[in-house]
C-alpha cells in the first residue's frame, strides 16, 4: 500500500538531516513524486551511512530498522547469492 499512497517502494522514512528526494512525510514515511525518486533517495542513502559499513554490518543493520520479517537478511541473502 504505501508503494501506491506515497511512491515508497522501499519503506524509507522522511530524513531530518540528509539531502533527500522525498517531497513530505505523509502517512509516517517519505512521499515521492515517482518511485524512481525512491530509489535515487536510497542510493542517497547508502552513499552517505552504508559506504562505512561491512556486509555483515550492512545486512545488520537492515535486520534492526528496516525488515519487519524476521527471515528477511536469509531470504535477501539467498537472492543475492542466486538461491532464489
């Protein structure tokens, strides 16, 4: 749902402090105009906290913030590993 309200596909979060593509925070998240603006923010992003981080600390920190799903860093490993 908050692909279609708010062109979010990834569940980003307005930013108080970073350069962003995000228009407003509207329904608790960022509000895009597109959803390639989402995926610029991301890289936005990961170009300014990840870069610092090892993959494990990267797939960490995903685990802490931003999956909802438990199984989420095995499943994405999979995926990246070509498993899936």
């Amino acid at each position: 749902n908050l692909s279609k309200t708010n062109n979010n596909l990834l569940g980003m979060k307005h930013p108080r402090q970073r350069p962003t593509t995000s228009l407003e925070e509207k329904n608790g998240y960022a509000y895009y105009s597109d959803w390639r603006s989402c995926v610029f923010d991301y890289m936005i992003w990961q170009s300014r906290y990840a870069k610092k981080l090892s993959v494990e600390e990267y797939y960490q920190k995903l685990a802490d913030s931003y999956a909802e799903d438990t199984n989420y860093v095995k499943k994405l490993k999979e995926i990246v590993n070509g498993r899936i």
